[in-house]
C-alpha cells in the first residue's frame, strides 16, 4: 500500500464514521432542530465522499443542493411548523421500535453479505478523473437529453405544486374590502370550524 | 477492495433511513429520513461509476439527475407538510388519518 492509498483510506474511515453518526443523530435525536444540522454533516461528509470517487462536480453539486437549498428548506420548514407538543407515547413503542431496528439490521445483513460474496468486476480503464465535468456535459447532450429536459419539466411542475399546496386558501370576494397590501386570507376560525365540522362527520 | 467500503456504507445509510422512516412521529424528520434514503443510493451510484465504469462515467450522470429529484421531492413533501399543519394543527403522524377511511 502506498501514500496515496493510505490517505485514501484514513479519509475514506473518517468520512464514513462522520457520516454514519451524524446519521445516526438525525435519527435519534429528540431535538429537530439538531436533527436537520446533523443532516447538513451527513451531506457534507457525503460530498467528500464523492470526491474520494473522483466525482468532484457531483460533489460540488451536492454541497450546493443539499446544504444550500434542501437542508436550509427543511430548517425554514421546522420554523414554521415546529410547535412543542407532548407525543402520547404509546405502551408498546419500544416494542415496534425493536422490531423495527431488528429488521433494519437484518437488511443490512443481507445487503452486506451480498455486497461481500459478489464478484465484481473492476475495471481498468483509464479514469476520467478531471475530465469528468466534460464527460457529464457529453453525456446530458447526447445520450441523455431527453431525460435532461423531463428534468427540467419536473423540476418546473415541482416549483408550481408546491406553490400552490403551500398558498392558503382564497376566500371568495365576499364584497368586505381587503386591507391594503394584505392577501385575501381564509381565516383562522374559519377553517378552524371546518375542521369541527369535518370531525363531527 | 474498497468498493466494498463505499457499498457497505451506503447499505448502512440506507438501513437508518428505513429506521429513522418507519419509527419517526415528526413528518419533518421522515423528510430528513427520504433524504438519507436518496443519499445512499446515490454514494451506491457514484461508487459503482468509479470502479466499475471509470472512462464512460455514466453513474455520475445518474447521480446528477437523482439530485435534481431529490430537490424536487423535498420542496412538495415540505409544501404538503405546510398544508397538513395548517389544517391539523399538528405535524404527528399518527394523527394523520384523512385518507384512512
């Protein structure tokens, strides 16, 4: 084994010990709110993984979407949402949790074993290693375009659901006259009385 | 051989992803959980494009567009959790029973 092997070995443990425990955080942990800042490490630790792959655009790509927008969407998402409220624990919880994390772990033993026993094949062409943002840019206009621009597409019918599932609900013009520079909004007790109406059937 | 590393260690991000998505109350913490979900298969990805594929990456291309997912994903899911909050009141999920009969 030489240097450079070795490097790559000792970044490749930390990496991974970083990352399996920050995942285990944002499992975990009770508090949300650290909960999404392990998530951040978890993708941080991700993207020098890919570099340890020799994916340095891909990496760049996963430090600006998932740190930039997910992660900071998700924490915008706990601010609006997040309210203290006491869970009604269950007497048996912790037995679907065991059975749970007994499950979990019989998965990974046979994803293990699996990955263990097969033979693969490594290849020993050259690698692309600092052309690779040219071959992703071939790639995404040659064979890949038309799932290129689905993407786009889906990207866009994204962008418009969420929109609209995320808008309150209009009122009908009920002839009152709005307050300037405010949205018409659908009231609290309104929708409030919905939703004992909505129970009561 | 270390290919095997990178595969083992997806396959654990993967199994505390299905964890953290069945045993969780929050709706935001089974957001995070997809997250980890798409995480792994895409180190999965990444790691077979490298040893497996390494002049003709087209695992990394792979890897490009489950990213662009996973954002798309990400911005409903939290819209859909906004709309849920708003008309419950709550984000558990034991208490989310409108399609349930």
């Amino acid at each position: 084994m030489n240097l450079a092997e070795g490097v790559q070995l000792v970044s490749l443990i930390i990496l991974g010990a970083m990352m399996l425990g920050a995942a285990l955080g944002v499992v975990l942990l009770k508090n949300i709110v650290y909960s999404a800042f392990l998530l951040g490490g978890v993708f941080i630790s991700m993207s020098g993984m890919y570099i340890l792959l020799n994916a340095g655009f891909v990496a760049a790509a996963q430090i600006l979407i998932y740190v930039g927008a997910v992660n900071i969407l998700i924490l915008f998402g706990i601010m609006l949402v997040n309210k203290e409220e006491p869970y009604l624990e269950g007497s048996r919880v912790w037995l679907g949790r065991a059975v749970t994390g007994l499950v979990c772990l019989g998965l990974f033993g046979l994803l293990g074993a699996m990955i263990v026993v097969t033979p693969w094949t490594l290849s020993t062409a050259v690698a692309a290693g600092e052309d690779a943002t040219v071959e992703i840019a071939k790639h995404l206009f040659t064979d890949y375009l038309l799932p290129f621009e689905l993407a786009s597409v889906l990207l866009l019918m994204a962008l418009i659901g969420a929109i609209v599932l995320a808008r309150r609900e209009l009122l009908p013009d009920d002839g009152q006259a709005q307050p300037a520079l405010m949205l018409p909004e659908r009231p609290r007790l309104a929708a409030a009385k919905d939703l004992a109406e909505q129970v009561r059937r | 051989m270390q290919l095997e590393y990178f595969l083992l260690l997806a396959a654990a991000l993967f199994c505390i992803g299905i964890y953290g998505l069945v045993t969780s109350r929050n709706a935001i913490r089974v957001l995070m959980s997809i997250e980890l979900l798409l995480n792994a298969v895409n180190l999965n990805l990444l790691a077979f494009s490298n040893y497996l594929d390494p002049a003709d990456i087209k695992g990394q291309v792979f890897g490009v567009f489950i990213i662009t997912i996973a954002a798309a994903e990400s911005a409903v899911g939290l819209a859909i959790v906004l709309a849920i909050y708003r008309n419950r009141n709550t984000v558990d999920m034991e208490q989310f029973n409108l399609l349930k009969w």
